[in-house]
C-alpha cells in the first residue's frame, strides 16, 4: 500500500498511556496507525520534538447561542479550534429558541452546518408541557443526549423540569440508548436563599455564593441520579463544584447504575475567596464557584477517577452583562474554549498527575458519554484523526490577543499556562498552526451518535 497521507510524531497520549517517541499515522482523514520508534513513510510528515500528541477535546458543555447577535458558532468553534477543542456538544437553549423537537433539531443541524469550523454534536430538550413527546425524534434528528434542569433559570428559553416530567423523559430516554443530563440545583431552596441574601443587603461577590448554598447542589444530584436508576436511564449531573456531589456519583455507580458527573474547568481552577472577590459578575457562573477548600476536593476526585468530563460550559456574554457591582444582577457563565486543554494541563502538572487524565476527561469519557466513540474520543486506528499538539511554551493568558474569541474578557486572563496547543487537526488536516485558525465556517460536521454501541470508558 502507497505511503500514508500523513504522520505525527511525539509524545503520543493515549487514555492509559504515554508513547514517548511515538507517531500516529494517518490515512483518508483517519488513525490508522499508533506506535513507537521509527515512524512510517508519508506524503506530509509533520515531527513535534517532545511535545504532546493528544487526541482533540470533545467540549461537552457549549452555548454557542445564548445571546442573540453575539457569538454563534462562526465564533465559538474558532476559539474551539485555536484551543485543541475538535468537537463541541452545543446546548439546547439557544436564546428565542428552545430545541426542543425533531424538526428544531434539524434546523440548529443546518444552521449550525454553515458556521461551524469544528465538528460538532447537539443535545436536544423538552417544554415542560410537552413531557417525553418529542424524545423519539429528536432521537431520529440525530440529537446525541437531553438536557433538562431542576432549577428554573428562564421559563421559555431554560426552564425547570418537574420530577415527574422527569421521570417520564428519561424512560423514554433509556429505550433508545441515551444519556440524560442535568443542571442540578433544587428551585425551592436556591429561590429561598437568593431571598435571604436579598434581605440581608449583601450584593458583593458573597452574595452569588450563599445564594447558592452546597446542598441545593447535592439535593439536586440525589433526585437525578435515583430517577435514572429508577427509569434505567443514563443519569449524567452536567456540572458539578463541591466534593460530596462526586460521593454521590460513585455510590450509585458502585451500585451498578450509570451515574456521570462533569467537573467544568472554571471549578478547578478559581475559587470564591481569590478569584471571585476580584473578577465580581465576571466569575459569577451556576453553580457557584466555591471556596479554594472545594476546588482542592474536586482535584482529589480527578485523581481517584470520580470526575468523568472536563468541559467548559463555555458562553460568551457582552461584558455589559458581567459587570454588574450588584453580583446578583450579572449573567451567569463565562468562555473558556479557547483554554480548556490549557487549563487542564495546567492543574495536572501542578499536582504532578499523569496527562493521560486529560485524554480520559476530555476525549474518551466524553465520547463514550455522547455515544460518539465509533469515530471520535481517542488516537486509536479507526477514530476520526482528531488530534491537539501540546508544547511547553509558559505565557500568560491576554484573551484579547489571539483574535479567536467573540469576546475580549476572561476570568483567566493574566494566568500563567504551561502548555498551549500549537497545532490542532481536524479529521487528519491541519486546522490550527499555533496562531492562525485555518478552518473556515461550513468546514465542520455534524457527529450523529450510535447508541447500540457506546464506547467504554
């Protein structure tokens, strides 16, 4: 057989391991090849020294359009890009529209098709008067997982899901092979505390958190995962920031349930008496970021295996709605796609944990979550040739000044990062040189999931 059409050597980083001297090659846009030691011949032979060959990220958690006239995907899959983020799991709630059947399905698939520069997938949602209705086809559009909320952030565009309309869309759910995730936070109790800081005249950067308080997190969590237990559903908490919400999920799995839990990136790296004192509305995100006690828990979680994804939650407010002196009155939500690999690499050198985590939380878990692992989710033969290159390269983050984000504030911004991507491949063509995002809108594709078969984690 001819040469391939192109090798990658470096330290490749597989889910359980690291191949110093190792290459990946790649033919007709997929892995085809993975080992150590002299390289394959190719057409394109592309050599990264000791830099980081990493499968690309899959961003579980993205609001491409939250905020009509700011971002969509033309943007959020440009910093996705320059972040090493080769696929995003875009949300349903797009400001003025709900996807919440097959037909809206379909449209956001079109609409996201023309924009998009990475790969992308689609959780779809329910109206809460529509219940389990629309489930089937949104399945049959393509949907990959549903999203629902225990909290009633927007009656139209993010509402709150009874548990028993719960209930009755995650059996639904459960028939076809699906993940149901949730935003966890009970409405009663976050509506009874907002009332108290209210009350109390509080609106510093305290308020957000003790209206906010751990337990309407954990109550929350408990309801989800005994109802897909219940149902026979895969129960997923879609962010999670204090340390006993990851007790929870590893009790129900050592009960053989399919309980996941999502540490987004923002609660391992700030923490309320540091980080939230300073930025205000900017760092004002549901569920609170707590105090640094909490984010160390959480980075105990990683290294015993509780946290399943790593993803962002990424939105890219106008600033107008983050800065806000009263916390309260801020949007809740902040971008981070650009330096999610970063962030990561960031923490797991720091503790001096092993890189393959990040191949785990941020490509094969989230794969094997959104049933997209028959082609993406790892450097294997047969997957997508999706990769991020990794070089040590310190520099503090300017979110400002690569170009590639909708917005120029961050909550990161002047942090140190060991490692930035330097190259990012899409499918085996290079999209992403280290400083120029080469993909053009309409490159990406639509990732249909495959239910029968999720890949393992």
């Amino acid at each position: 057989m001819s040469d391939f059409d192109l090798v990658v050597t470096g330290r490749v980083v597989l889910a359980d391991r690291v191949l110093d001297k190792g290459y990946v090659a790649i033919r007709g846009g997929v892995v085809e090849r993975v080992g150590s030691g002299a390289a394959p011949s190719a057409t394109d032979r592309q050599d990264f020294g000791n830099a980081y060959v990493m499968p690309g990220a899959i961003d579980a958690q993205v609001h491409s359009k939250s905020q009509l006239n700011q971002e969509d995907f033309v943007w959020s899959t440009r910093a996705a890009a320059a972040g090493g983020v080769t696929t995003v799991v875009d949300m349903p709630y797009d400001a003025g529209f709900l996807v919440c059947t097959g037909d809206r399905v379909r449209q956001k698939i079109a609409e996201a098709g023309a924009q998009a520069r990475v790969d992308y997938a689609l959780y779809g949602t329910i109206a809460p008067e529509d219940g389990a209705k629309h489930i089937a086809a949104m399945v049959e559009a393509g949907a990959c997982a549903f999203k629902f909320s225990t909290f009633n952030t927007d009656s139209k565009r993010f509402p709150r899901i009874a548990p028993q309309v719960l209930y009755e869309c995650f059996v639904e759910i459960g028939k076809h092979g699906l993940a149901a995730g949730v935003h966890n936070e009970n409405d009663e109790m976050v509506r009874a505390a907002i009332a108290a800081v209210e009350a109390s005249g509080i609106t510093d950067y305290r308020a957000h958190g003790l209206s906010r308080p751990p337990v309407t997190e954990t109550l929350a969590m408990a309801e989800v995962y005994e109802l897909g237990a219940q149902a026979g559903c895969s129960a997923h908490v879609v962010h999670c920031s204090v340390g006993r919400g990851y007790d929870l999920c590893e009790g129900y799995r050592r009960q053989g349930f399919d309980a996941t839990v999502e540490a987004c990136i923002h609660y391992l790296t700030l923490d309320e008496e540091n980080d939230v004192a300073r930025l205000v509305g900017k760092a004002k995100i549901n569920p609170p970021i707590r105090p640094r006690a909490e984010v160390e828990a959480l980075w105990r979680h990683l290294a015993g295996g509780n946290i399943t994804v790593v993803s962002t939650d990424h939105v890219s407010w106008s600033e107008d709605r983050k800065n806000d002196p009263n916390m309260l009155k801020n949007s809740s939500g902040a971008p981070g796609l650009e330096v999610l690999y970063a962030l990561l690499m960031k923490g797991l050198t720091e503790r001096n944990l092993d890189v393959s985590h990040a191949a785990r939380l941020l490509a094969a878990n989230p794969a094997r979550l959104f049933r997209i692992g028959h082609r993406k989710g790892a450097i294997e033969p047969g997957r997508d040739a999706d990769l991020v290159v990794m070089a040590h390269d310190p520099r503090r983050y300017d979110p400002s000044a690569s170009g590639h984000n909708y917005v120029t504030w961050s909550p990161y911004e002047g942090m140190e990062l060991p490692y930035r991507p330097v190259a990012t491949y899409l499918r085996g063509r290079a999209i992403f040189d280290g400083k120029t995002v080469k993909s053009e809108a309409g490159e990406g594709r639509f990732v249909r999931p495959s239910p029968a078969s999720p890949h393992p984690m």
